[in-house]
C-alpha cells in the first residue's frame, strides 16, 4: 500500500459514513417499532452530522448534532409517549410510492451525469461568488469565520427569514397544543413536590448519577451555549448552536427533575415572550440601520466605522436568534410535556 | 427614507407586526396591529408600482451588499403586480377578519390567529419581492408553516388531518424546490435569480439543468395544486377558518403561478428554452384535466366550501393554460387571471362566510331559500357567479376572452371551444347554489337569518364590486399584465 | 470505479433521498412519514454539502496556517434548511399528537376511514365558542 494520503483518508471516512447512512436510512424504511425507528432516525443525524464535519462543514455539522440528533430526537420520544409505539401491518402495496421514488431516483442519477467531480476545486460553485466571500469577509466585517459573517451579515435577510421560521413553528406548536384540552387553559404549571411522572421519566428523580450527574453537567452546558454565542464569529458557532444548547440544558433538567423544577429556572410566561422577542431585536437592527441612513440591515452605518458597525450588527443580530432560539425550543418541549401532563391529570381524575 | 426604503418596509411591517400580535394578544389589539399593517402593506404596494411603472425596475441591495453577494429585492411590472394583488386581498378581508375570528376561534388564540396572518401575509410577499433564489424558499416556508397553522385552527378535527396533508404535500414541494435550486447553484455559482438567468443561458441542454427544472416545476406544482398534485387544496380550503380560506384561496396559488413566470421565462429563458422541453406540451393537458375533471367534481359536492375549492382546482387551469401557449397575448390573460381570480374567489368565500355565520351549517342545503332571507349577500354571490362564468362586462370574461384570442392567433381553435365547455361546467356547480338560495323554500336556520353585519358583508361586496369594476374598465390590469408579459416574453428583469 | 468514486456521494445522496421520499409517500404510520421526511430533507443537504468541499481545503475559518478554504456558501443555505426543517418537524409532531386524540390512531389508513367526507361531523376539535 503505497503511503495513506489525507485525500485517501477523506475518501475512507466519507464512504464509511455514507454507507453507515444507508443502513440506517434501510432500518428506518423496514422496522415497525417506532421507537426503535425514531432511534434510527437519530443516529441517522448523527452520521449525517459527523459526514458534514469530514466535509468541512463545522457550523452545520454542530448544528445537525443538537437539532437533528438532540432536539429531533426529543420531540418525537416524547410524542411516541403520547401515542402507539407499533406502527400498524400494512395492507396493501406501496405502489405509488414505488413509482414516485423510481422515477425521482432515475432524473437525479440523470442529473448527476454533468456534475463536477467530488472535490474538484475547479468547479463553477467555486469560481464566482465564494472566493469574493472568503477574500472580503475577513476585512469587511472582521469576522473570521466566513459561515458567520455571511450568515449574519451577507445574507443576513435570509437569517431573519429563517428566525421568523422558528417563530412560526414554535407559535403553531403552542397554538396546537396549549389549553385545548379543556380542563385548565395554559401550559401546565406543575405543582411543588410533584412527581417527574408527568413528564414520562418515571423514578429518574431517584436515580443517584442522573441527579448528580445533570447537576454538574448543566452550568457547563450553558457556559457551553454561551460561548458558543459568542465565540461565533471565530470559531465554528453561533445563535442557533448556542440558543439549541441552551435550551437542552433546561431540558435535562426537566427530564431528571420534572417540567416543574424546570419552570422555576424557566418561567413559562418569559419563554412566551422570549419566542417573539429574537426576532424583533433581529428586524429592529435592520430598521436601526435604516434608521441610521443606510439599508435595510445594513450595519457599516450603525458605529463610527463601518467595520465596528458590523460587529455590533452581527452581535445584535446573533442575540435576536439566540434569544428566539432558545425560547422556542423550550416552548415547544413545555407544550409537549404539558399534554402528556394533562392526559395523565384526566386519566388519574376518571 | 421611506420611500428609498419601500422594497423593504414592503416585507418588514407585516414580518414586524405579527411578533407584536404575539406579545399583545389581549382583546382587540392584535386585529387593530394586523388592519394597520395590512392596510399599510398595501399603501407600500401602490407606491412600489408608481416607482416601477416610473423608473423601471427597482433594484434594492438588503444589508447594502450588492448582488449577487448579497440579497436583492428585484420589482419588476409582474411582481408589482402581484404585491399589489396580495395585499389589495388582505386589506380587504382584515376587516372582515374581525367578526370573523370572533366566532370562530377561541379567545385564547386569537392573538396567535393574527400572527399567524401576518407570518403568512409577509411570507407571501417576500416570495414575490425577492431576486435570490434561496430566498424564495425561506420565506415560502414562512408562508407555509403558517398556513398549516391556520387550517388546523379550522372547525373540526378533520382541519387537522387537511393540515397534516398538506404539510406533507408542501414540505416535499418545497424540498424538490431546494433540490432544484441546489442543481442550479451546482453548475453555476449563483443565487440570484438575475445573475441565474444570464448562465443558464449558455447552457441549454444541459442535464443538471433540465434536472432542475425538473424539480423546481414539480415543487412549485405541489404548492401551486396543479392536477393532479391538487390532493391537499380542496380539505385545506374547506376545513380552514372562514377568514383563512379566504386569504389563502386568493393569494397563495397566485404567488405559486408568479414562481412559474418567474423561473420559466425569466430564469430559463421561456421561448428558447422551455419551448425545447415538453413543458408546454404537459402543462396543456394537465390544465385541461384539471379545468374538466375538477370541476366536475365541484359539481357533485356536498360542502359549500369544498366545491368552491375544487372549483379554484379547475380555475388554476385557465392560468396555466396561458403557460403552456407562451405567447404574450396568453401570458397577459394568465396575469390578468391571478388578478381576477383572486377577486372572485376571495369574495366567494367571504360571503359564504357570511352565509354560513347565520345558517351555521356548510352543505348546499342549509342555504335553501337564503337568497330571500340575505338578498345582499346572495346578490353579490350571484354576480361573482356571473363572473365566474364569464359573463361580458365582469372579469372572469376578460381572463377567457384573452385566453381565447390567445389560442385563436396559435390557430388552436379546439381550444377555444373547450374554453367555453368549460364554462358550461362552471354553470352548473354556480348555477345549483343560485338555484338552491333563490328557488326553496327556507327551512332550518335559513328561515330566521337576516343580513350578516356590515364587517362582514362589506368586504365580500367590495369584492362583488371590484369584479364588476375591473371587467368594466380593463384599462388598468391589462395595461399592466400586458407590459409584465411583454418583460416576460424578452426575458428582461 | 473512479467514476463511482468521484460522484459516490451523489449516488448516495440519491438513495438516501428515494429511502426517505418513499416512506413519506407510502401511506402508513403518521409518525413514520414524519421520519422518512426528515431522512429526505437531510440528504438533500448531501446535494449542497458535497459539492462545497475541496480536496486539501478546510473549513472556512480564515486562519494564517491555511490557504485552501472549502466554500461557505452551501453551509449557511443547509442551516437554514436544518432550522426550517426542525420547525416543520415540531408542527407536524403537535398535528399528530392532536390527531392522535381526536381519531384514536396515527395509521393513515384508519384516519382517513374515518374522516370520509359526508360523514357526520364528530365532536368539534377546535369548537367556535364551544367551551
């Protein structure tokens, strides 16, 4: 074997994940237990995340890893709580289905034919906008971290789209779940000394290392979080990783100590706020800087200099997506845990 | 700064006003934040097609990196157009909202009802402002997500079900749309939809291209309901609340449409380009199936709301229809149609919504006799009806004599005929609820209604009014369909 | 094989996307569908990412010691499709959860026997001023 190269390493590493995917992806399509499915799902993230780091995709791939493989993964666990975990016999082929993958599978392999091969710097998507990008960025905005200065500043419309998301899904979620089950309006405010059953993690309370062990793991999981936040513009990093980290770090708590224990810490109430309030910090820099005499979103004209105008942009900016962020993923999980909570009241009150 | 700044302010008072809904959701404050920034929107709209009928096309640079670093706001005379379309619609029915919302949602969630609005209202307009392609499909899902949302506050638990479809329906739309983007950004380095054009130009024929185009057809179908991907509209449409169906019916599809201009002829080059694929030739049998096979669906339904649905199935058609023949006298009849059919089934739904605020019921048969019992209302349905028909002097006449003319200068005589067969069909599915509404006896809670009241009944004749007005004096939307058209047919953004 | 190589990740990107695309088609467990489409939105990003990455390049984070970079753009598009991906996700969990308590099952089949239009309307999910 003649020396092990560091492309022949990318190349090993890339296969072995891709296929590691397919299996998953396999598991996925022919299990009917959905907890095993839902788990699969997970792992599935999970290489998918480890792939976009091998492929140099660092921001991305830490924030496939908390939403795709952390928060996802959440969601539907507690969701398969509240429903059957065995997905029914299937009665009849999957006909349509197949013709519809067929015929998508046949024009994408069509449309590979002409594309540029795997890693060839010579191809058009690296010729035009990206070198402008990684030759002005640095300067313009002091950020070393291209993915960041573009994220936040470049195409920063496309983030504050993209907040607005979170916002429309996280209010959906509360719009669908909170108070309709008739007995009290309003997400649940559990009691004092209740017990985690509600939140489906029965005796966790009781148990010695998850208890001690979420104790000491929390202050680090926000400390994380707010470096993160922070450190986002030279290293890999940012609102969503950091507002996502955050709010898993509540969740834990939750999970060990109860939905209750965690609304002390995190009052509902100030969640509720908190989902709006990112993106009007977001939309407000941009008005700041028309305001200013500039653009929309423009934020060269927000300090003395256009380079120190970027940097309080990029940190406003970042903050309104932290802040809408976290408060929507926990709003999410309180309206999730706060439906099984209230099944169970109803089902106890029969 | 106003002024400089409308491209913006045009996306940002509604993205701005609906977390203000969400914050102050206590009594009548969040319907007053959504009638000022609706109305507002709509001033901005007005002043946009002035600068763009003025200077030509407004170039606006977000975050004041130029394109195609950073993200533009392109207006040209068909999205003018279209803004002014989606917006004319919202500012009419958030009055009627009012009322509307009262009965129909819960205390509890009207505030987040109106955010949702707003969410939906912003995200449709900045499909349309926006001259990157990403951010087509960022804010597609912002409107999107928050439809989903509005249907599911629908009146009973098979709303949930037609939001679930359609989440599922509109998220494989929109991912196809992604793919279709990534291809494009693949072979040539850009995003904005300008700077796209000029080198997609020089590579015609090219299978990542026609793969791309492939995808973002297929995506833009899905959301747009083309036959037969149309599976979700008819239980979204019927299910939703009164107000939400009445939005949607009139401006969702019609940015849909607007993308298949868009990419079509400008991005892809339309005559040279779309021409060589079989594009023209399936979107002509597709708009035919769905202007015959869904409206004779619509003749046999039951729901009130179902079938005006399955009627906008088979409305969407005529549009596409205008598509596939290309020329500019058929893309200015398809234009003209986003226009009138917003009008006309914007105010179909309102007014069965008054109808159905008094006889609380939804089938054809609970409206036996209302005509007598709510003449305003059902005067106005009978003309929108007429209009719908194609009757000279409202506009439903002047999309199809257009389409007409279209397919007559093409030689496609057949077509013209078919045309007006389909008319026939229209005449029945209308014609069963004018006949049911003015020839029974009234019976049930038909026999003690009166009038909806003016915040209801108003907008819905506003609408009665304007489908009259502007197929009366057509100077206005063919004036302008036909210089959007004539952009389209050269290519020019 | 060199062939199969230089575009492996496109194929499998491909398959990965069918897997996905064919469970959210196929009719069956509301939850699963939600799955298949999370596994076909995520290897749409393979169509992003892949093309991005340049052979002896690294991550683009401007630092002295490096002068290859891949190229940033593809991973702020992909985080914007991760986070409309995630909220789509969330909304199509809460539909079923409610869904699950108004029909009794998340199996499409089951959901849509019993949704048939025509069929008497049973108990207001959503209620008007129903309490």
């Amino acid at each position: 074997m003649t020396g092990v190269t560091s492309e022949s390493i990318v190349l090993f590493v890339n296969t072995a994940l891709l296929l590691l995917m397919c299996a998953a992806a396999l598991g996925v399509v022919r299990l009917r237990n959905l907890f095993a499915v839902v788990m699969l799902g997970g792992v599935y993230s999970f290489l998918m995340a480890s792939l976009m780091v091998a492929l140099d995709a660092v921001d991305v791939g830490m924030t496939e890893t908390a939403v795709g493989a952390g928060i996802s993964v959440v969601l539907m666990l507690s969701v398969l709580g509240l429903t059957k975990t065995r997905e029914a016999a299937p009665r009849h082929r999957p006909l349509v289905a197949l013709v519809v993958s067929a015929v998508v599978a046949v024009s994408l392999l069509y449309a590979s034919g002409d594309l540029p091969p795997f890693g060839d710097p010579a191809a058009p998507a690296h010729q035009h906008v990206a070198p402008e990008y990684l030759a002005r960025a640095p300067v313009e905005t002091g950020a070393p971290n291209i993915v960041t200065a573009v994220l936040a500043s470049y195409r920063g419309y496309d983030t504050l789209g993209e907040t607005a998301v979170i916002l429309t899904g996280g209010i959906g979620v509360l719009v669908l779940l909170l108070g309709a089950r008739r007995r009290r309006g309003g997400v649940r405010q559990g009691g004092a000394g209740e017990s985690p059953e509600g939140t489906g993690a029965p005796m966790l309370r009781d148990t010695v290392i998850l208890r001690v062990g979420a104790k000491i793991l929390l202050p680090f999981i926000l400390l994380f979080a707010l470096y993160v936040q922070f450190h986002g513009d030279f290293g890999p990093g940012g609102g969503f990783q950091a507002g996502v980290a955050a709010a898993t770090g509540v969740v834990l708590y939750a999970l060990v100590f109860g939905v209750a224990s965690a609304q002390r810490v995190a009052p509902v109430r100030v969640v509720l706020v908190m989902v709006p309030l990112g993106v009007l910090i977001y939309a407000g820099t941009g008005l700041a800087g028309m305001l200013a005499g500039g653009n929309y979103l423009d934020y060269s004209v927000l300090a003395h200099d256009p380079v120190h105008g970027q940097h309080w942009g990029i940190f406003a900016v970042e903050s309104g997506v932290f802040v809408t962020v976290s408060g929507t993923m926990l709003a999410i999980f309180y309206a999730f845990a706060g439906r099984r909570q209230a099944r169970e009241e109803e089902g106890a009150g029969r | 700064m106003i002024i400089a700044n409308l491209p913006a302010l045009q996306v940002v008072v509604p993205l701005v006003a609906a977390p203000l809904c969400a914050i102050f959701r206590a009594g009548h404050r969040p319907w007053r934040i959504t009638l000022a920034a609706s109305w507002a929107a709509f001033a901005c709209a007005v002043a946009l097609m002035r600068r763009v009928l003025d200077e030509g096309t407004v170039s606006y640079m977000l975050g004041g990196w130029e394109a195609p670093l950073g993200i533009e706001y392109r207006i040209d005379t068909l999205n003018a157009f279209v803004l002014l379309v989606v917006t004319g619609v919202g500012a009419v029915i958030v009055p009627y909202a009012k009322r509307s919302v009262e009965s129909e949602i819960q205390p509890d969630r009207r505030g987040w009802f109106y955010t949702m609005f707003l969410l939906c209202l912003a995200g449709l307009l900045g499909v349309t402002i926006t001259g990157d392609a990403f951010n087509i499909f960022v804010f597609l899902e912002i409107s999107s997500l928050s439809s989903y949302v509005l249907i599911a506050l629908g009146r009973d638990r098979r709303a949930l079900v037609a939001s679930y479809q359609y989440l599922i329906m509109g998220t494989i739309g929109a991912t196809f749309i992604v793919i279709g983007i990534g291809l494009l950004w693949t072979m040539t380095g850009t995003l904005n939809l300008a700077d796209l054009a000029s080198r997609v130009r020089t590579m015609e024929g090219a299978p990542s291209v026609l793969s791309a185009l492939a995808f973002l057809t297929v995506g833009i179908s899905l959301k747009l309901a083309l036959f037969p991907l149309h599976l979700w509209l008819p239980n979204a449409y019927a299910s939703a609340p009164s107000t939400a169906s009445a939005f949607l019916a009139g401006t969702a599809t019609k940015v849909a449409i607007y993308l298949f201009f868009r990419f079509f002829f400008t991005v892809f080059g339309g005559e040279n380009f779309v021409s060589k694929t079989p594009i023209p030739e399936m979107f002509l049998v597709l708009s035919l199936c769905a202007m015959f096979v869904a409206a004779t669906v619509a003749v046999f339904q039951e729901d009130v709301k179902r079938m005006l649905a399955y009627s906008s199935v088979a409305q969407i058609g005529y549009i596409t229809l205008g598509i596939s023949l290309g020329t500019q006298t058929a893309l200015a009849g398809s234009i003209v149609h986003l226009l009138n059919h917003a009008i006309m089934k914007a105010g179909l739904f309102l007014l069965v919504g008054c109808m159905v605020f008094r006889v609380r019921g939804f089938r054809v048969e609970d409206l036996a006799g209302i005509g007598h019992r709510m003449p305003l209302t059902m005067g106005a349905f009978t003309l929108l009806g007429l209009s719908m028909l194609g009757v000279p002097g409202t506009v439903g006449f002047v999309s199809k004599w257009y389409l007409g003319v279209a397919a007559a200068d093409l030689g496609q005589w057949w077509l013209v005929g078919f045309i007006m067969l389909s008319s026939l069909i229209t005449m029945l599915y209308m014609g069963r609820i004018v006949e049911v509404a003015y020839f029974r006896v009234p019976s049930g809670a038909a026999a003690t209604a009166t009038e909806a009241p003016a915040g209801l009944l108003v907008p819905g004749l506003v609408l009665a009014g304007a489908s009259l007005w502007f197929g009366l004096d057509t100077s206005f939307s063919l004036g302008l369909a036909n210089r959007a058209a004539a952009a389209l047919v050269a290519g020019v953004f | 094989m060199n062939v199969v190589l230089a575009h492996l990740n496109a194929y499998v990107a491909v398959f990965l996307m069918v897997t996905g695309l064919f469970t959210v088609v196929n009719r069956g467990n509301l939850i699963k569908k939600l799955v298949g489409l999370s596994i076909f939105q995520t290897s749409v990003y393979l169509l992003y990412l892949s093309p991005g990455k340049i052979i002896g390049g690294t991550a683009p984070i401007i630092a002295d010691r490096y002068e290859i970079y891949s190229n940033p753009l593809p991973h702020v598009l992909i985080l914007t499709a991760i986070v409309v991906g995630v909220a789509t996700l969330a909304l199509g969990l809460a539909l079923v959860v409610r869904i699950q308590e108004a029909y009794g099952s998340i199996e499409e089949d089951d959901v849509h026997r019993q949704s048939a239009p025509g069929e008497a309307r049973q108990g207001g999910a959503n209620g008007g001023e129903a309490p």
